[in-house]
C-alpha cells in the first residue's frame, strides 16, 4: 500500500509570494491533517479535513488554506508569505481522524527568502 | 504560549540503559496523549498512546507515564537501542479536536 505523498519536497519562495503544496492520503483514508514544524516550535496543527469539509482548524492566521478534493486529495495554500513561514510542512492521512492512526509524508520543506 | 512542552531538547543515553523523556502540559482538557518518532527525512511515526483515565501504558520496549495532577507524562524506553535515535515528539488532544503537540526532544542512543 503506497505512504502518504507530498509534492514538492522542497520550495524555496521569496517574501510576498503565495505557495501551494499537495497531499495525496492513503488510499481509502478520508482524513487529511496538515502540521507546521519549527525547530523552536515543533509540530503545529494547520487544520483537518474530512471528505471535502474542514473539521478541525488550529491557531493560524487566515494566510493558511487549505482545501480536500472529492479523491480526498489536499492541498495547503499560504499566501502573503513571510520569512517566518520556512519550516516542514507535513501531511497526515487516516481513514477517519485521530491522531493514533494518522500516517505522515515525508513533509514539505519551505524556505522563504 | 506552549501548551505542551518538552523542556530536554536533546538526550544522551548509552546503549542498554534506560531512556525517559518527559513533557508537561498546561491544558486540562487534554484527554489523550500520544509519543511520536521521527526520523530525518520521514513523517512522524505514531508510538504509543494514553488515555487521561489511565496511569499508565506498556508496549514492549516503550512505557508512558501519566500522572494528571502534576500535568506531566514520560515515556520510557526499557533497554535504549541505536536504531531509538530520533526526535521524539509528545502530542496531547481534547476530544479529537485540538492537537497539540511539543517542540520534541532528540534522542542519541550510543552504542
């Protein structure tokens, strides 16, 4: 059974820029979760989305979208990008939510100039 | 403000002794806490779980702790491997709907 994917693995973009980064689940997982990570902060929860619907949403300013297609595919959009948006963006996908069962990709890593 | 914190960010043990990591939170509502490892280059990987009416919880090699009215877990690793070299990440959750996790802690397992 093929991981959970992300494309690009790396981006480097320049401060004003918009970024898109995609997410393709596990097959037969409706669940995708997208997290921040930070060497000072850690992992940070982006939001959750469950067959096409936002279901759960952390403390990010709205710069930070994201939307789930009808394949449960994601995508994460950041907009107005600053330099403190380099970090690794990771995905996670489960069949139905819950953070025991989420598996990860590899992340996305984002630099901004 | 951090809500779940992991105060070591890095650890060093030998190999065969015992390894604890801890974290502490602030949040009472959290009602399930969860240990994460993370290799460079890969995801996360889920390692063990705690449900908050639970003081505790074993799978194999790995023990989590919790003890409530201090808001503090561990995780301990009964006997420390090389291949256990990771950033160990410790995630708390209210009712599946508030993630949270702490900065991690790395881990050097020496042989």
């Amino acid at each position: 059974k093929a991981g959970v994917t992300q494309t690009p693995r790396y981006l480097i973009k320049t401060r004003g820029q918009q970024v898109t980064l995609s997410c393709s689940p596990i097959s037969g997982h409706r669940s995708v979760s997208w997290y921040q990570q930070t060497p000072g902060q850690g992992l940070q929860f982006l939001f959750e989305y469950f067959s096409e619907t936002q279901r759960n949403k952390g403390n990010f300013p709205g710069r930070f979208s994201g939307r789930q297609f009808s394949n449960s595919r994601s995508e994460m959009n950041v907009s107005t990008l600053e330099l403190g948006d380099s970090a690794l963006y990771l995905c996670a996908s489960s069949l139905v939510g819950g953070l025991d069962t989420q598996y990860f990709g590899p992340g996305t890593r984002l630099t901004v100039l | 403000d951090q809500q779940v914190k992991q105060n070591s960010p890095s650890l060093s043990v030998q190999e065969g002794r015992i390894s604890i990591l801890n974290c502490d939170y602030t949040n009472s509502m959290f009602d399930y806490f969860l240990w994460y490892k993370k290799y460079p280059a890969e995801g996360p990987t889920f390692l063990i779980s705690i449900s908050s009416i639970k003081d505790k919880n074993e799978d194999g090699r790995f023990t989590v702790f919790l003890n409530k009215s201090a808001k503090h877990l561990s995780l301990h690793i009964v006997p420390s491997q090389p291949g256990d070299s990771a950033v160990y990440f410790c995630a708390a959750d209210v009712y599946g709907q508030n993630f949270v996790f702490g900065p991690g802690t790395r881990l050097s397992v020496l042989p």
